[in-house]
C-alpha cells in the first residue's frame, strides 16, 4: 500500500501541534496527520490505480470477445452459407456466454459480418489473435473450445470445418492430446488407447479435407479424393443451375481437395 501521504502528513501534523504547546503535540500531530494523508491521498491513489486496472480488463475482455466472434463467424462460413443454428449459437454466445447489452450486441454483429465477408482467410485472424494473447493460455484454450462448439452448432463436423480447427490448433501451439480432449467434448468419438496417442502433424488438415486416415493406402485416398472432387465440381454445379454464392464455395471447396491431395501424395513421395 503507498504510505507516502500517510507519511508526509504525519510529519505536518506532527510540528502543528507540537508548536501549538498540546501534550504529546508531535506524537498526536504525526497519529492525526497520518490518518488524514491516508484518507485525503493515499486512499484516492488506490482508487485511481483500481479503475485504471479495471479499464485495463475491460479493454481486455472487448479484444478477446471481438476475436471470438471475428474467428467463430469464419469458422461458421467454413462449410457454405451460415444457417440458422449458427446464428442462434452466435446469439447464445452474446446473450449466455458474455452477458453483453444490446449496444455491444450490435457492436458484434457487425464484428461478426465484416468478418464472415472479409476475404481474409482464417489463418489471418487466427495469428493476430495469438499474437495478442499467446502469454494468456486460459483464453487461447477458451478461443479453441469456442471453435469447436460453433463447428458443432450444426450437429456434425464437416472436413472443411475440421481442416480449420486443425489448423487453428497449430497456431495456437495446442498439442494432439489436448485437440483431441476438446474435440471429444463436443463429438463422441472414442479418443485412442493410452499409449497409442497420434502426433501433431502438418498434414493433419490436408487429411481432414479429403476426410482420409494417416494410415490408409495411397489408392483408398485416391478414391476420397475422385468422389470428393465430382461431388464439388464448378462445372456440374452450374450445369444444376446453383447460385452464385454456391459455385463461389464450390470453387473453393474443389481448389482445397486439389490441394490437401497434391500435399499428400507429395510427402508420400519423399
């Protein structure tokens, strides 16, 4: 506790009195000077350290939520247009999980909808938020069990949703074990045998994508890959008569499967 107004009205009080002739003037000067340093100065210094903290954790709190719902709305974008689970688990979010007013509440819609139109890709607001809280550990676990819970708001886990979250994880620098731990909160898959636990690895995402295992054959892969890649076609979408929103996803969808394949047979070869 600061003890410099105690001290130096302590020291006033302490020759006021003792001039004034009072008994134990200097001794009573220094109890009364202390205990009014304390209240006039002291007590106000702590007050203003206390609201300038408090400002500190509010400015805080509104970085972290406006990561939240920047990264929840791409994550919600991942596997075609948002629906209308994914709004209410938004709307569960502003109203249940941070409690926020209907001013801040229309603050992050629009947080939400600069963030589901923006062009940048994920990993762009995935950096930015662990560069500003990589020293906050609870919170990047928190922004990890957000992802997963706005993945699942829609009942199932789709590749392209998984391919994010895998992701996510290692730029967060989460390992397989606690991926997995947070994963099985939200989708009953049984996690592997003790002993037995997959490492990180680089081209998790790309075998997400393709919805393919580790240990599958390069012609089982092959097969994922050939299904996937009739299935999201530009040119068969648009022979069905699809949207435009539609044929922009699907494009985007077919140059990811090309991809998480390429990456695959690529560090098969090596």
């Amino acid at each position: 506790m600061e003890i410099r107004g105690k001290l130096l009205a302590g020291i006033v009080g302490m020759i006021l009195l003792d001039r004034m002739g009072i008994p134990f003037g200097a001794l009573w000067g220094f109890i009364l000077g202390s205990a009014l340093g304390h209240l006039l100065f002291d007590r106000r210094r702590d007050f203003e350290v206390s609201e300038q903290e408090f400002r500190a954790y509010q400015r805080r709190q509104g970085a972290f939520v406006y990561h939240v719902f920047s990264l929840c709305a791409k994550m919600a974008k991942a596997d075609g247009p948002i629906n209308q689970n994914e709004v209410g688990f938004m709307e569960k979010l502003i109203r249940q999980q941070f409690r926020l007013t209907d001013r801040a509440r229309h603050d992050v819609i629009r947080v939400w909808k600069a963030a589901k139109d923006s062009e940048a890709p994920f990993e762009q607001y995935a950096r930015v938020f662990y560069q500003e809280f990589s020293r906050e550990r609870h919170q990047v676990l928190n922004m990890m069990d957000l992802l997963f819970a706005t993945a699942a708001a829609d009942g199932r886990l789709n590749p392209r949703e998984e391919e994010l979250l895998l992701r996510a994880a290692g730029l967060f620098h989460i390992g397989r074990l606690q991926y997995d731990r947070i994963k099985y909160r939200y989708y009953q898959a049984p996690p592997p045998p003790r002993g037995q636990q997959p490492r990180w690895s680089p081209l998790d995402p790309y075998y997400a994508i393709l919805g393919a295992q580790p240990s599958d054959s390069v012609d089982v892969i092959k097969q994922k890959f050939r299904k996937l890649a009739m299935q999201w076609h530009p040119d068969k979408l648009l022979a069905r008569g699809a949207s435009n929103e539609a044929l922009r996803h699907a494009k985007e969808k077919f140059q990811q499967i090309n991809e998480a394949y390429e990456k695959i047979l690529e560090a098969r070869k090596s």
